[in-house]
C-alpha cells in the first residue's frame, strides 16, 4: 500500500516534471520564434520591398506646419536648437569679423557626454582626444568637442553647471545646449551635432560621432581617413561605420530601445551605423543638417534617426570590418595595426592607448613570420565565438 502510494506519487511527479519541461521549451521556442519571424520579415522588407519611399512622406514635416519662408526655422524651434550654454563659435577659425579664415580641418569629431562624465572625458583629453599630440605626431588638424545637455536632476544641476563651467574654462571644449541630456534625448544631442558642425564648422573634411566610452585608434584612423581623401573619388558620399542592415524595431515593451507602432510603424529602419562611433564626409554631414530640418524628429533612437535622415537624402551606409558596433577589441598587437573603434571602455583607456599605439608593439608583426603569427592570432581571437561582438570573421582576412 505504503510502496503503491509511493509509486503514484513518482509518476505524478515525472509527469508533472515533463509537462514543466515542454511547457519551458515551448515557452523559450516561443520566443526564440516570435524573434527569428520579427527579423525575417524585417529582412523581406529591407530585401525584396527595398523602398523605404514612405519615410519621406511620413516622417517630413507637413506643410501646414510651414509658414513662409521661416519654415525651417520655426519647425526647428519646435524639434531642437536649445538655446547654447556653453558654445565655442572659433573652434574651428572663423573668428575674422571680414571674410574668415577657417583651420584646415581633417576631422571634427563629437564625443557624446553627459554633464557627470568628467573622468570619461578626461581620459579622453588624454588619450585620443589629444589635439595637439595629433598635430604633432600625425601632421593634421583635428577638433574634438564634447556635446552635451543640462543634468536631469534639478537638485543638482546648478552645481553640476558651475563644475562645467570651470571644466570648460580650463579646456575650452564643451558645447552645451539647454535641454536635460537623457537617452530619450539622444537624437536632440544629434541634431546639436549636425548644426553646430554646419554653422561653426562647415569646411571639416569629415565629421565623427562617439561615444564618451569609446577607444578611437586615432593614428589608423587618420591614415584611414587621408587614404580616403587620396583615393580617385576623394572624401565624397561617404559614411562609414559598423552597419546595421534590415534592424527591426524592438517592440519588447521592456526594452531601452523600445520604440511604439504610432512612432515607426514599418517592421523595418534603413539602413545606419551603429552610434557608438561613425565617420561622414563634409558633404554628407550638410545633408544631413538639411534632412534635420526637414523631418520630425520625435524618434528617439539617435543612430536610426541618423539611418532616416541619410536614407532621405539618398546616402546609404558603407560597412569598415574595423569599427565596433558593441564590443571591445581583443588585445592584441595583430589587432593594434588595423583596429579604428573599440567600444565599452571605462577604466582601461590609458593602459589601451598606451600598448596600441606603441610603436615597439606593432613591430611584433613585422617580418614574413611576424606577419603569419599575427595573421593566425588575428583569425584565432576573431573568428572563435568568444569575440563575435567586436568585429567579424571576416576582418581577420582584410
Ligand atoms: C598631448 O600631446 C602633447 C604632444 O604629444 C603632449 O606634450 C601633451 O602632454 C599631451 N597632453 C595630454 C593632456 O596628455
Ligand atoms: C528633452 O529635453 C527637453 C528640454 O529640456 C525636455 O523638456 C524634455 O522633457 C526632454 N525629454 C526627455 C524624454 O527627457
Ligand atoms: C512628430 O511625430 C509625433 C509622433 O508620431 C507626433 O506626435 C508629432 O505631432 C509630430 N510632430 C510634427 C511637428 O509633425
């Protein structure tokens, strides 16, 4: 009777402990599925409708918003253009009251930084962000500046704005606009960016977006870049970055980058660069500035905003093997020689700037067996599934 009892008791257990177990497995493949099915049809639409025409007539501000030929600028009051807090008009030249003179600027790059960020952007001044260490060891002329809004605590903000006023005293590179710096306020910061460029430094060669925790190899990068001038079309249409192609929107409720039907409500975004770091040439930044005041910029995922304006205007993204979309570069000399963007660095960008851009470090590769070890490191730490964020496979064959 005892022994019976014991047996049902058994079977009702497996028997429930099954139904758990597929219950579980069907609830993951569930997920697993909706997911996949989201990113198929994502896909289809990026590569079998391939028109992305609606985004013009959608996301353009209408014209009963126009009045005259202030449109642009009253649309503008509605979407951006805070008033400036911090400003520095002659970063770049300028400055001649009769007809300026501009610095001969390779680069103007933007660091995406939030008022509390002080040591990220020490670090950065430096490191990479080091004009004058770029001027002299590199041979050009580089502006770094460090966008940002207000704090969002009002507790603390008038103590947070005296700090960076001080903070801007000493380096004189901090631009500041008068709306609170949250995420949801990204593609504000965006805009900031592509007007301050416009209005204060339009004869920069190319334009760089990054984030305050990003490692910039800038001596890659500015080989990278003067190859790109040197080459036959020049530093024309040019957008380069870590590309995003047929993104779905996430519709996770839960989710950062969570983003409603009523404010995108196609399964797919155009095609764009990841934020945490991108490149643009002078001419693509002024269409950009022109497609800012053209759309409504209510969509808060800056770098698919960015995919928007650039799909608008007809400029579409080009892939570098060697700009990160997420992850950090694997340290490694074979990776020092060809790495341009390495993302999610907090405390170790001294030490990081230090081993890449040491010039004994990079002689480790030289040579026809230097060469082959550093290629098979490079295929080993990039191809193996434990570095999969940073960059692909295939940069290890480039
Ligand atoms: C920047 O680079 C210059 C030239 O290499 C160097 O003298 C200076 O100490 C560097 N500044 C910082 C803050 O590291
Ligand atoms: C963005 O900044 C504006 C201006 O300060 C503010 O009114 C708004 O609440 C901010 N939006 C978010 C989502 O934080
Ligand atoms: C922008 O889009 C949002 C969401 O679709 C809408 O609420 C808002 O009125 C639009 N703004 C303009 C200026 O068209």
């Amino acid at each position: 009777m005892f022994m019976n009892f014991r047996r049902i008791h058994k079977c009702q257990c497996v028997q429930l402990l099954t139904t758990g177990l597929l219950l579980c497995v069907v609830m993951v493949w569930w997920e697993e599925l909706d997911h996949h099915m989201t990113h198929v049809k994502s896909f289809m639409y990026r590569y079998l409708i391939n028109s992305f025409v609606f985004l013009s007539s959608s996301l353009m501000i209408t014209s009963s918003h126009h009045h005259g030929k202030d449109a642009s600028n009253s649309v503008n009051g509605a979407i951006g253009n805070y008033p400036y807090l911090i400003n520095h008009p002659n970063k770049c030249g300028g400055g001649g009251e009769d007809g300026e003179t501009w610095d001969d600027v390779l680069l103007l790059l933007f660091v995406k930084s939030s008022p509390e960020n002080v040591k990220q952007r020490q670090t950065i001044r430096d490191t990479w962000g080091n004009e004058s260490f770029v001027r002299s060891k590199l041979g050009v002329s580089i502006k770094v500046v460090f966008v940002l809004g207000i704090h969002p605590d009002v507790m603390r903000r008038s103590r947070m704005q005296a700090a960076l006023l001080q903070e801007d005293h000493a380096y004189g590179d901090l631009i500041q606009q008068d709306f609170v710096d949250t995420f949801y306020n990204l593609t504000t910061k965006l805009i900031l960016q592509f007007h301050w460029g416009h209005e204060y430094c339009p004869l920069a060669q190319f334009f760089m977006s990054a984030d305050d925790d990003v490692f910039i190899h800038m001596p890659n990068l500015v080989r990278y870049l003067q190859q790109v001038t040197s080459s036959q079309s020049g530093a024309k249409d040019m957008w380069v970055g870590h590309v995003h192609r047929a993104s779905p929107p996430v519709r996770y409720k839960k989710s950062k980058y969570h983003v409603p039907y009523d404010l995108y409500p196609w399964p797919s975004y155009p095609d764009y660069t990841a934020g945490a770091g991108y490149v643009v040439s002078g001419n693509v930044a002024a269409k950009i500035y022109h497609a800012t005041l053209m759309l409504n910029s209510s969509l808060y995922i800056d770098d698919v905003f960015m995919g928007i304006c650039a799909n608008i205007m007809g400029i579409s993204p080009q892939e570098h093997v060697y700009f990160s979309g997420g992850g950090k570069a694997p340290y490694h000399p074979s990776i020092f020689d060809y790495m341009i963007t390495s993302h999610g660095h907090a405390t170790d960008m001294h030490s990081f700037w230090q081993a890449a851009t040491d010039p004994t470090v990079s002689r480790s590769c030289k040579g026809y067996m230097g060469n082959l070890y550093c290629s098979f490191v490079r295929v080993m730490l990039l191809c193996l599934p434990r570095f999969q964020n940073t960059y692909s496979c295939m940069a290890a064959f480039t």
